[in-house]
C-alpha cells in the first residue's frame, strides 16, 4: 500500500509518500480502505517531537473508509460497512488495521470526510462540555482556539445547549464568520486583553467554564477569567509553548482545573455511544464538520504544513 511516513522526528518535510506492506489486523482489529484522513492537532505533535513506535512510522488518529477484512474475534463488524475510526497511528495510508471498538458504522450515505473529523474533535468537545463538565441553557462557556477542530465543535455543541458561548480566535473575521456556528461573542487574542474582554462581557464575574485545547502561557489568563468556583478543562497543548499556572490562583477563586486524553477512552461504552450519536447528528445535518481544505494523501508534506498555519476555520484532510 501506499503511506506517508517518517524515520525521523521534525518539519512537516520529513514526511516521504512510499509503497511500505499492508498492515495485518490482529483477531479483535479490523482491516479499512481508508477513504478520508481527518488531519488532527495530535497528528502534527506526534510527527514534530514523540518518539517514534516504530520506523518508518505512519502517523495518524482519524479516518474513515470500508471495513475489507476483521479479525477472529470480531462479531460486531462485517466486511463492506462503512465506518468512521481512531487509532493511535496508521490513519495516513491507503489501509490501516484498528480495534473493532474503536469504529462507528457510518449512516448511509454519510460523507466519509466529515465522519473522520467527528470521533477527535466533537468527542473531546462533547466530553468537556457534558461529561467532565455540566453545560446547561445556563452556563457561560469560554472557548480557546474556537476555529480549530475541537474548538468549533466545542461552540456548535455548547450553543446547541442554549449555553452563552464566548471564544477567542486570531481575527476579527475569523470570530465574525464563528458566528453562524453559535459564537455569541469573540474576542481577537492578538488584539485584545482575553481575561479582560471576558470580565467585561460578563460583567466581572468570569465564566462557568473554560475549554482550551491551545494551552500556553494563555491557560493562566482562561483560569482568572473564570467565575468564583468555575471549571478550566486543558484538553492540549497546540500552542507549542509550556503551560505554566501560578497555582494558588485555583483555591483564592475556588476554581477547578482539569484535563483529558480521549484516545484512551473511546473503546468504553459510554464514550463509544455519545461518538455513535454525534455521527450521526453530523450525518443528519445538525452539527457541521467544515472542511477547510482536502489534499491527495500523496500531498501529505503540503497538508501537514498548511495545517500548522493558524487563522483557519474548520478542518484539513486528505484522501488516498
């Protein structure tokens, strides 16, 4: 098959398109023709500094295509269905093997490029928002980096809830064009003063609830700009800068600070059922997965490095 893989951790340059061997899934994996990679923040953090599992490596969390093959102990799965998946890598090739219960049966007729997006971004979102957090029609709710996968999908879910949702992007139109998505307020991080935009804006009290998946020295600002025993949910580190908080600011404002993996979650059956559901919310038309841009698989240097440019709204994949 063919994959975009690297021997050596760096720039997006490292990436080389080769013919490498088909992948074997084991008895409780299934084998996939990938149709759509969904280009996670992950995906370029694992490329840029982790260690290497093996070499050449095929990066990658998120894809989608049709099940070709399934292991001995797989029942829930049969060969032709369509199904969105998560792996820890593998998504940037032609085929890739993954653990049966890490796939959603895609609806009929479901656009294999949006499914992709849907387990990372909308299940970390859908996590924070009513899982570790409890958002209601009542809450405020804060969202850094509100352009970016998780982020967007954080305003479209929160707002869906009737919550009050105010994020931070780099622009002005990039804020202006969040609107239709739900965005009751933005503010520009280059430009403003975020924690104290978000004071004003509620008139000094702070929000119940901070997402951020940006982290970076802004953490520490997201934490002041949250009410007297509001909750701050890290969810990464796309920033690519340390994230440092003077802690004593938690207890002085009777604040919670908190943060999740999914990835290791997503084979137990809460989280695999809320996924099921939000795929199909996404195939039914009532949430968005808004592609920003889709390159061929053999582009994946060109995907990779476009993805790291800031000031988009929505997501970058690519297509085998």
């Amino acid at each position: 098959m063919k994959a975009a893989v690297y021997r050596q951790n760096g720039g997006p340059e490292v990436l080389s398109f080769e013919e490498i061997a088909d992948p074997v899934p084991g008895d409780d994996e299934v084998l996939i023709k990938v149709e759509a990679i969904s280009l996670e923040g992950g995906d370029l953090l694992n490329r840029q500094m982790l260690p290497l599992p093996m070499s050449p490596h095929v990066v990658g969390y998120g894809s989608a295509g049709t099940v070709v093959a399934v292991g001995a102990q797989v029942t829930d799965l049969r060969v032709g269905q369509r199904v969105s998946a998560f792996g820890e890598y593998g998504s940037h090739a032609e085929l890739r093997a993954v653990r049966a219960d890490h796939c959603w049966v895609l609806p009929d007729g479901a656009d294999a490029a949006a499914a992709a997006c849907v387990p990372v971004a909308f299940g970390t979102a859908y996590e924070a928002l009513f899982e570790q957090a409890n958002v209601t029609a009542d809450s405020t709710v804060l969202v850094q980096g509100a352009g970016g996968g998780v982020g967007l999908a954080a305003v479209q879910l929160a707002a869906k809830a009737g919550a009050r949702v105010i994020g931070t992007a780099s622009s002005r139109e990039q804020l202006d064009a969040l609107r239709r998505f739900g965005l009751t307020d933005g503010i520009d991080y280059r430009t403003e003063d975020v924690r104290q935009r978000v004071l004003e804006l509620t008139d000094g009290v702070g929000v119940d609830l901070a997402v951020d998946p940006v982290g970076g020295p802004m953490t520490q600002e997201l934490v002041l700009a949250t009410r007297h025993g509001g909750h701050v949910i890290l969810l990464g580190g796309s920033a690519g800068a340390p994230t440092t908080i003077d802690a004593t600011t938690l207890p002085r404002g009777n604040r919670t600070l908190s943060g999740f993996m999914l990835s290791g979650m997503f084979g137990t059956p809460r989280v695999h059922g809320y996924v099921a559901e939000l795929i199909g919310r996404v195939a039914d038309g009532e949430l968005e997965v808004v592609i920003d841009r889709a390159f061929p698989l053999s582009a994946a240097v060109d995907a990779h490095r476009y993805a790291e440019q800031r000031g988009r709204i929505g997501r970058v994949v690519m297509v085998p």
